[in-house]
C-alpha cells in the first residue's frame, strides 16, 4: 500500500512539475488561449524546488497546491495574495 501511495505521489509531482515548467513562458487568458505573458504580469514564483509537506505546501515556493494549480487563472492581485501567503508561510517555518 505504501508503494502505490509513493508511485502516485511520485506521478502527481512529475506531472505538477512539468505543469510549471510549461507554464513559466506561457499564460491561459480567459478564453483559453495560450499567449506570451505580458511586462506587467506577476511571474510564477516557483524556483524548480517542487516538494510537498504534510499540509501541501511547496517546499521550494511555500504555495499551497491549490494556489500552485490556480495560479494561471489567477488575476494580479490574486497573485500578490498567494505571495503574501507564501511569504507568510516562509517566516513561520523559519520560527518553527
């Protein structure tokens, strides 16, 4: 039972990944169309570090996976929100 929570688990971050990676030259606009990311967009704050915790928080970025998934969908000032969250996060597993 644990290895076939360990392969899912090992699938789920190989697809999140490559998810991300895809997602750093390109943005989803409203009707689904893949365009460059214009100068005032807020870029992905993902550093390629991708691993999560028991709560499922990025080790690398300190996003929640449901902030990781709904990042491209996400206007600016939702963006600077999921920052804040990581930042947030990031000074209390400094404190723990």
């Amino acid at each position: 039972m644990v290895i076939i929570g360990f392969i899912f688990l090992s699938i789920l971050l190989s697809i999140l990944y490559l998810c991300l990676m895809y997602s750093r030259s390109y943005e989803f606009k409203e009707n689904n169309i893949m365009t460059e990311p214009s100068a005032n967009t807020i870029p992905s704050p993902c550093i390629s570090q991708c691993c999560l915790d028991e709560q499922d928080v990025c080790v690398g970025c300190h996003r929640h996976i449901d902030e990781i998934t709904g990042w491209h969908g996400a206007d600016n000032q939702k963006r600077e929100q999921i920052l804040k969250n990581c930042s947030q996060r990031k000074q209390q597993k400094k404190h723990l």
